[in-house]
C-alpha cells in the first residue's frame, strides 16, 4: 500500500516504488567519509535525495505512461543523483526501480474504468450485431424486391408469347381461310368449266334461245326455230 510519502503523477495520482541504488566509496576519501559523515548518515543522505529525485521525475509523467518509461525514468533519476551527490566521498554506478504502487483509489478506479470499458465493448458489440441485423434484412429485401422484379419481367414474357402464339394461330386460321376459300373458288370454276363442257359436247349447233317468259316457238316440222 502507498503511504504519504508516494510520489504525485501529473495526473494527480500517489504511487510508490522499491528503489534500490547502488554505490561505492572513493578510495581516497574513505577516511573522510568515516570522519565527516560515518555509513549511516551518508545512507541517509542517498536516500533522503533518492526518494526526492524520483518524485520529482514522476511528476513529469502520468501514472498510465509509467510501464512503457521505466527505463527513461530510472536513467534521469540517476543522473539527477549523481548532480546532487558529486561532492559525497562516494560514486553511484546503478539504480534499480521495481515493484511500482498506486493508492486503493486507483486500484478502485482501475475497476471502474475496465467494467466500463467492457460495458462500452458489449454495446458496440451489440451495435454491431443490431447492424449486421439490419443489413441482413435489407439484403432480404433486396433479394425479395429482386425475386418480384424476375417473376413480374416473366409473367410479363410469357403474356407476350402468349400474345404471339395467339396472333400466330390467329394468321394461321386466316391463312387457312383464305386458303381454303381460294381451293372453292378453284372447284367452282372448275365445275363452271365442266359444265360449260358438258354444254358444249352436247351442242348440235342450233342457238337454243334464252327466252325465259314465253313459250318456244316450234316450226310445222317441229322443230325448235
């Protein structure tokens, strides 16, 4: 759990950290060391800038960036401690940060933030099936539409055969009619012509007269005049 000394994001959010930094005392200032400062206070001292030099740093960032800038941060805090403590009977050669922390509120935020998240990728999905409803509806429709269309163009073709096969039988009957007609007429006249034949074979030269309302006259022999 993060305490009150936890370090502020720029997001105004408290996380802590375990730092672990290590050093080495000077060669030629380790009677100093022992004489001005002894072990304990210059532990003090790193640690004190430490955890100074990593809040200010982590000010710089919000909480969410932390994970993908570890290495950026313990590099500039190091830095930063070597500027503080060059004047120390000592040199720092590594710094580790490890073990990050946030406050309860965070972690509650965290919680909230995802069940959101989550309810807002459920609706999309939702939305997204609701779409793909739809679309499938008017692609039904549209097959629908489509299938009316074809069966109304082929009703609409077969009436026109239709149409074509009765005007077709129709000419036939009257070409039938017509052919049979000019066949009558052909044996009306040939019987006119065989009759005609027949008047004529019978002919013996006398003109028979026309005379339809009286009667024939006859000479003393009896025969027609």
């Amino acid at each position: 759990m993060v305490n009150a000394d936890g370090a502020i994001t720029k997001d105004n959010q408290t996380i802590g950290a375990d730092l672990t930094v290590f050093y080495k005392y000077k060669p030629d200032q380790i009677v100093k060391m022992y004489k001005e400062y002894g072990e304990d206070k210059l532990k003090s001292i790193i640690n004190q800038t430490l955890r100074e030099s990593f809040k200010a740093e982590i000010g710089n960032y919000d909480i969410f960036k932390l994970p993908t800038v570890q290495d950026e941060i313990r590099s500039k805090v190091l830095v930063s401690l070597n500027g503080k403590l060059k004047d120390y009977p000592f040199e720092l050669t590594e710094l580790k940060i490890v073990n990050y922390d946030w406050s309860d509120q965070f972690d509650a935020q965290i919680a909230e933030t995802m069940q959101k998240a989550q309810q807002v990728k459920q609706k999309e999905q939702e939305l997204l099936i609701t779409v793909q409803e739809a679309q499938k509806k008017v692609k039904e429709a549209d097959a629908d539409k489509q299938a009316m269309i074809t069966r109304a163009e082929g009703d609409k073709e077969q009436k026109r055969l239709q149409a074509e096969a009765k005007a077709l039988e129709g000419e036939g009957i009257r070409k039938y009619n017509d052919s049979v007609a000019t066949k009558w007429d052909i044996e009306v006249k040939k019987i006119e012509l065989e009759i005609a034949k027949i008047r004529a074979e019978r002919w013996n030269g006398q003109n028979v007269p026309n005379n339809m309302y009286g009667p024939i006259p006859f000479d003393s022999i009896g025969g027609v005049k």
